[in-house]
C-alpha cells in the first residue's frame, strides 16, 4: 500500500498556525484501518500486508513562514533572507535554526510519525488457516512503513546539496523516522530511484506541482533558488502582522494580533483584505488605530515591491509577475480596508468564481501519462482535493482508467461564509486529505482511495 500526504505546512509558531496534533492520531487511526482494509484479497481471503510506503509529497515543512526570518534570537533585525547565497555560515545557521523550532513545535505529532515508522502505531492480526483475520489471538503483525520525504517550495532548501545541510536533514530524518538518507531530498521524482520504482509497482507518478506556479518556482534557476513567492510571504504576509504589533504594543487586542498572523491561511487569497478588515471591524473602535495599521500595510507593500530581489523579476517590455503584484498592491494603497475589500471581493466572483485552482491539465503532459506507465497522477500544492479523470485506453481488451488527483492539504484556514458575504464572516477548519493506491490484489483488486475531511477549530 502506498499512502500520499501533502502541504503539512508545519512551522515554528511564530507565524500562523499549524494543524493540531489531533491530526496525526486520526491519520494513525485511519492508516491502520486502510491497512486492515487493504489485507482483504481479490479472492476474498484475510492475508495480512507486510509493509506501507508512506509519501510527504512538498511541503511537509513550511520554513518560509517564519519571523525569524525578520528577528534573530536576540530580536535584533535580520538581514538574512532565503534568496542570498546559500552556501554562508549565516545562512545554514537560520535554516538550522528554523528546522530545530519547527522540529520542536510539533514534536508530539512527529513522535506519531515515528511510532508509525517503527511498527508500533499500525498492528494487523494475524490471518487463521482458512483466511480470516484472528481477532482472538494476542498476535499482532507489526506493519512497517516506510516514510519518504519530497520537498515542494516552503521546504526546498532540504534540496540544497552540502554537508552543512546533510546535518540539518539527518535531524529531520531522526525525528519523523524518515527513510530518507542525509542526501538531499528528491524534489523532482526522477532523482530517487526508490520513489521511481514504487511509482511503476503502483503505477502512479506524483510532483509536489509547485513547477507549474511561477510565483512560486523559476523556471530558470530550478528549484534550488528562492522566488517571488517567498520575498511575499516574508515581507509582506509575515512582516505586516508583525510590523503591526510592534508599532502598535499593548494597545492591540490580542485577537486582532493573533488573527493577522493567519493571512497565508485565507482561503481564498484574493480576499486577504477581507479578513484585515474582518479584524478590524471586530476588535477596533478607534478610527485613528484602523488609519495606522492601513499606514503599516501600505508602507510594507511598498518596501515589499521596492525588494532587489522583487526588482530583478520585473521582465522588461512584459506584464509579468511582479507587474501583478504593483498593480494590485499600488492601486490598493490610497484605499480604505473597506474599498479594498469591496474591490477583492468583485474580482474573487467576476474573474476567480472560487478558490479552486487547478491544475490538472498538467498531468496531460506527464510522460508518465503519455506512455501509460502510471493510471494515477498526483500533485499536491494547490491545497485543494480534487479527482479529475483523464483519459481511458485498452490493453489486452481491458480499460484502464487514467485519473488524476490533487492530494490537498493537511493545514489549517480559514474560508469565507456563503451567507452575507458583505459582513466579512470567517469559518476556521482543520482540513486533512490522504490518498491510498494499492498493487496485486490488495484491497480486493482496487486501486486506489482518496479521503478529504476537517476538524473543527
């Protein structure tokens, strides 16, 4: 059986939330039923599974949204960011340091992950002579299960080559249990010959999907290098909230300032103003306060745009990203909360319609795909479960089906309500995707299933 998960999002509690321990002993509880699940033959016999792959398709770790990015230990502002050379001492050390935070700050839930990879979380009973599971013996088969780890674009730098970085994966390796050497993590598939081979046994082939955002990834410097992407999570996202609690101090409610932290959670994005104004509204009674923070956000998308790193992406004689980015950001800074919202809100219905952006048709050019080598094509990052078929060919006179299915999230965030959507309401969730494929005769002949479910806050 070969189980995918992706976009954890795990970080250091500096900046937004994280999904709750919670989540892992449902994963625990659902992964031993889908292995019990999957022990029960095509010819209807009980025949225990020996092992599990496990697959952290990107973005397990989110070391992008983090404050310390912006402060150093000593809250002395930090200089340091992730699209500077790689190779400094400085450098390693904050990759070194947010890794151990975020190692710490979700601790319980990794000592699941490691029980798992041990054998002692998913436990089978054996199988009696004539085929059936024997719940009266005090036997269990203890299931291994191996957990690989993929990097997506808030965990790449597990990609970057180089002894410095070897230690830091050899701690990440010990703490989840990870199958992976100290090497660098695979980010394109085609560098692990393991991940290769389970992805011809289970005739799947699955990307963390970042490649196709160019927000996200670029094309030219591959995915060793830093994006546009991440100068906005740092320096806008993360810097703004807490650019706000510094300059505003003790006079903040603590919701507010605990709500601008959530931003990156907003589901979907193009209404981020919505939820600041949400906020706002709720929890500030003085206009002069509301007019501050407006300063704070617009000085900070300025300081944002005005980036070197943002500047050398700004393609002359094209619209391209960055030109986005001014466009919205400019037009937004001689506006109210309010007007911004109003103007978010009408693009979100009369260009976006949803929050569900996929990117599906990329599996169509997947050689995987085209050669019929895999049925299933998964990608992750969108954070939003989808299954699309894709085609139906013949072999030997028998249809194989070739679909292709977003693995979502396991994150926290926080959508906007249906009813009255002008009164800028915000339902929070926990929400946890897992998808299972299996070989042979596993599950009775299927060949795959897909859960998607949410915790409340």
């Amino acid at each position: 059986m070969l189980v995918i998960i992706s976009d954890l999002h795990l970080k250091d509690g500096s900046s937004g939330s994280s999904i709750t321990p919670d989540a892992f002993r449902v994963f625990a509880e659902r992964l031993n039923s889908m292995a019990n699940r999957a022990s029960w033959r095509s010819d209807g016999r009980y025949e225990p599974i020996q092992s599990i792959d496990l697959l952290l398709l990107g973005d397990a770790f989110d070391l992008i949204r983090s404050e310390r990015w912006l402060v150093d230990n000593d809250g002395r502002a930090e200089t340091i960011r992730p699209w500077h050379h790689p190779r400094g001492n400085a450098y390693t050390k904050k990759i070194a340091e947010i890794t151990d935070a975020i190692l710490e700050h979700n601790r319980s839930g990794f000592e699941i992950l490691k029980r798992i990879s041990r054998g002692q979380q998913v436990q089978l009973p054996p199988a009696t002579s004539s085929g059936q599971p024997d719940h009266n013996s005090a036997e269990r088969i203890a299931v291994k299960v191996r957990i690989h780890y993929l990097v997506g674009n808030h965990d790449w730098f597990f990609h970057l080559p180089g002894p410095e970085y070897n230690a830091i994966r050899q701690r990440v390796v010990d703490s989840l249990g990870l199958a992976n050497s100290s090497d660098p993590f695979p980010y394109h598939p085609e560098e692990s010959e393991t991940l290769m081979e389970l992805y011809r046994s289970y005739r799947v082939f699955g990307r963390h999907g970042d490649q196709f955002d160019t927000m996200n990834y670029d094309g030219k410097a591959g995915r060793d290098a830093s994006t546009v992407g991440d100068a906005m999570t740092i320096d806008l996202l993360t810097r703004f909230p807490y650019e706000v609690r510094q300059q505003m101090g003790e006079s903040l409610p603590l919701e507010l300032s605990e709500g601008l932290k959530e931003l990156s959670n907003i589901r979907p994005a193009i209404v981020t103003p919505l939820w600041v104004s949400n906020l706002i509204n709720n929890y500030i009674r003085d206009p002069e306060q509301s007019a501050i923070i407006k300063k704070i956000w617009d000085t900070s998308a300025e300081e944002f745009l005005q980036l070197g790193f943002v500047r050398s992406h700004d393609r002359p004689l094209a619209f391209d990203t960055v030109d986005g980015l001014e466009a919205a950001l400019l037009f937004a800074k001689g506006l109210s909360f309010d007007a911004i919202s109003n103007v978010a809100g009408w693009v979100n219905k009369k260009l976006w319609g949803a929050d569900k952006i996929s990117i599906a048709e990329h599996a169509l050019q997947e050689k995987a795909f085209l050669d019929h080598t895999a049925d299933y094509i998964v990608y992750g990052h969108t954070h939003f479960h989808e299954i699309v078929p894709l085609d139906t060919y013949f072999v030997d006179n028998k249809m194989h089906n070739q679909i292709y299915i977003n693995s979502g999230t396991w994150h926290s965030y926080y959508d906007m309500t249906l009813q009255a959507p002008k009164k800028l309401k915000f339902v929070g969730m926990h929400v946890m995707t897992y998808l299972a494929f299996f070989k042979d005769d596993e599950r009775g002949g299927r060949h795959f299933e897909a859960w998607s479910g949410s915790l409340s806050q």
